[in-house]
C-alpha cells in the first residue's frame, strides 16, 4: 500500500472506532442504566458487565478495522489493475 492509502486506512478507522464506542456506550447505558466499565474504572463493577463489555468492544472494533482495511486495499487493487490498463494500451 502507498502512504496516502495507508493513512486514509488509519484515520478511517480510528474514525469508524470511536463512533462505534460512543454508540455503544449510547446502548450500553440505555440498556443497563449504567456507563460503561471502561468509563467508571473506581467502581464495583461485576466481572461479567468488563468482560461483556470487553468483548463487544473488541469484536465491533476489529470488524471495522478489517473491514476499512479490505476496502482500502480492494480500492487499492483497482487502482493499480486500471493503472496497467492504460499503460498497456499504450
């Protein structure tokens, strides 16, 4: 991958990451009437709500980020298959 790629790669999903937290913190607090556990780390907080949480957290953050990933790198491809189209042509 090129830097320009590489960095459009990053700051999407840093970008697609924190939406997604603050969307679940949204439902997180909906559903349990609390905040997160990450939000209140001084509390008694029940092992299962951390380790739910973590979870969650987890799997919706490296679904976005390989999803990004394989988005930039498919656009990528295209690219580079247009790029020798043209040069062939010539």
């Amino acid at each position: 991958m090129n830097k320009a790629m590489d960095i459009l790669g990053t700051v999407a999903s840093l970008g697609g990451v924190a939406l997604a937290n603050k969307g679940l913190s949204a439902v997180w607090k909906q559903v349990t009437g609390n905040e997160p556990p990450a939000k209140n780390p001084d509390e008694d907080e029940a092992w299962r709500d951390i380790i739910l949480w973590a979870m969650i957290t987890g799997v919706v953050g490296t679904v976005i980020k390989v999803g990004i990933a394989r988005q930039v790198s498919k656009m990528e491809s295209e690219k580079k298959d247009s790029g020798k189209t043209s040069q062939s042509e010539i």
